[in-house]
C-alpha cells in the first residue's frame, strides 16, 4: 500500500510562539500563511505543519497517495475508515482513519502532488 509521505500535523495554541519554537530548533519556514493560522515548516527531510484553530488533535496526514485506493486496499485488510475516500470542496482526495490509540490518520492529495510525489518519489523540494 503506497500511503505518500507522511506530515505531521500540530494544534498549536499561538501559531507565532510556536514558529518561533521550532525555528530555534533550525526548522525553515517554508510557507507563511500566518493570516489564516497556518505555516508549513522544515527541518532536513521532515516537514512539519502548525495549524491554529483549524485542527482539533494532532494528526499524521499522508500525502502523495492515491487515496481511493488506500482506502480499498485498507478495507480489505479489515481496517474502517471512519471518513470514506471522497473528493473535497478544493480539489483533494481525502481520507481518514483512527488507530487503536485514538489518533489520526488522514490521507489527503491534490492531484498535482500526486503526479509529483509518482515523478519524484518525494513532495519535498529541494
């Protein structure tokens, strides 16, 4: 089952604190959108999302997949997706699942970050 690369996200409480944080750690912001309570950072290989007020939990989001067939795959091997594969209000496929322990699993893709997650076998640029 090819899930994508995985994402982890964060709830964070004070989006600019919590930048602030991880860039002294040397993660480089790599996208800003502190006006709707997001940014995407990165340290080496990991890529590291904050969001305020736009998550509840923290989560794992896969992306790159194909996610109808994530969801057929996993099902088949007795796993239920408490969310289906559908296609979302911006274009994405998505999915979600929790574990055993409560977590989030959520498997979402753009078109576009699949034919480059096929191409290049990764969705982080250099």
């Amino acid at each position: 089952m090819d899930l994508g690369e995985y994402f982890p996200c964060l709830n964070v409480q004070d989006l600019a604190a919590s930048m602030a944080f991880y860039t002294k750690l040397n993660f480089k912001v790599t996208e800003d959108h502190s006006d709707e309570g997001w940014a995407v950072l990165r340290h080496n290989n990991m890529v590291l999302c904050l969001y305020q007020g736009h998550i509840i939990n923290n989560l794992i989001n896969f992306r790159g997949g194909d996610i109808p067939s994530i969801v057929k795959d996993g099902t088949a091997a007795g796993l239920e997706f408490n969310k289906p594969a559908e296609l979302e209000s911006d274009g994405s496929w998505g999915a979600e699942i929790i574990d055993p322990d409560g977590n989030v699993i959520y498997f979402n893709t753009f078109p576009d970050e699949r034919e480059m997650y096929l191409q290049k076998g990764t969705l982080i640029d250099d």
